[in-house]
C-alpha cells in the first residue's frame, strides 16, 4: 500500500484530503501541529479525524512560533471579525502566520523521507484562501521544485510529490466532494477565535468561509456555534 503524509490541522481542508488519499488507496500518515495557535482545539479535531479515517499513525509536532509572534493566531492580537475582503492579492489578514506552510510542509517532507513515502496531501486553496501568499499554486509549484533537489529521495530519482488536489475549489465543491468520500465534517473545526468549550464564534474569516461553503454546497452545516 502507498503511503501518504497529510497535513492534518482539523479543518475542512486538511479532512478532505485525507477522504481523497483514503478513497485514492494510500495508507493515511497524519501529522498535525501544536504551535502556539489560540485555537489549539483544532487539535482535538484532527485527533477525532485521525481515529476516524483509521490512520497508520498521527503524528503531533510541537514547536513555537509564538517565538517570533507576527501574527493573530500566535499573539493577543484581536482576531477580525465580520470582515470583508477587499480582494486585492495583497490584502493579507493579521491571522496569517509567517512562514507557516513552509514550516509545516518541511516536517511532512522530512517524514515522508523517513517512511518512504512519495506523496504529501495538502489542503492548500487559491480561491477561498483568505489572502494567504502560501496557499497559492505559484507557492507550491516552487516547493515542490525545491523539495527534489533537497532530498536524498529527490536527488536519488524517488522524490516526493506536493498534491494541492483542493487548490482551485470553491468551499463549497471541496465540501460536496468530501461528502462523496465519505468526510465527517461533524469532525472538524475551522474557527480562529473559539470560546473556552470549543464553540465556533460564527464571525472570523474561517468560520465565515466555512457557512459559506455549506450553503454553496447545499450540506447541513454540523458546526457547533458559541
């Protein structure tokens, strides 16, 4: 059975690419982050997501990018709420985190060398991305460049492929097309400001994203709202 490496975080995204790796035939390899985010429940979620696609292994990786801050999700900083975005490219959200896709990706490709593996899932997305310059294609077409002639896989001819399968989707066909692949979306969680029991606070950019998603996608939104 192949196996996979996939970025887990516990959201839509990340759960859609593990029903896609799973429906596909890889043997799933999950591996999330705790790394200083406010919303560290996403963690339980990815956890719940993990022992329900009945993954090899869950991996979870703990560093601190809280250590050079930059960002909502790693600071005290107030979260945005009720925004619009502008749509301009360079309209990025103080929830971006610097570098945190570089960073995360390199820990999967690191694993993926260790167990043999070709293949990396992320849930990267170019359409609803919020404005972040490490979710576009240009982003990981570079990557993956960069990942063959880092590797001894790479350089030995077994290098790793980057797959972005959700990069030109909407939410909402991400959504409809994890529910054809059997996606608990019950399971995850997308909020950036969450309250102290894990409600969704129903107004930051991601919990606006994702009750757009499901009434584009015409699904029953699961998500539990403080």
């Amino acid at each position: 059975m192949k196996k996979a490496v996939i970025l887990l975080s516990g959201g839509i995204d990340s759960a859609t690419c593990c029903g896609i790796a799973r429906r596909d035939g890889y043997e799933l390899y999950t591996m999330s982050f705790r790394y200083g985010q406010r919303h560290y429940v996403e963690l339980e979620a990815a956890e719940q997501l993990a022992r329900y696609f009945n993954v090899a292994y869950h991996s979870v990786v703990n560093i601190d990018l809280r250590a050079f801050g930059g960002s909502a999700l790693t600071s005290e900083t107030a979260i945005p709420k009720n925004r619009v975005p502008s749509g301009e490219e360079n309209d990025i959200p103080v929830t971006y985190v610097p570098a945190r896709n570089t960073i995360f990706l390199s820990f999967a490709l690191g694993w993926a060398e260790v167990l043999d593996s070709r293949d990396i899932f992320v849930g990267v997305n170019a359409v609803d991305y919020s404005g972040y310059p490490d979710c576009r294609p240009e982003f990981i077409a570079a990557y993956q460049n960069m990942a063959r002639l880092a590797t001894r896989a790479g350089v030995e001819g077994r290098g790793v492929t980057i797959h972005a399968p959700l990069q030109e989707l909407s939410k909402g066909e991400i959504i409809r097309l994890g529910d054809t692949c059997g996606v608990d979306y019950a399971l995850t969680h997308s909020c950036y400001d969450p309250a102290p029991d894990g409600g969704a606070c129903g107004e930051c950019d991601s919990c606006l994203i994702r009750k757009r998603g499901f009434e584009e996608a015409g699904v029953a939104d699961p998500t539990r709202y403080a």
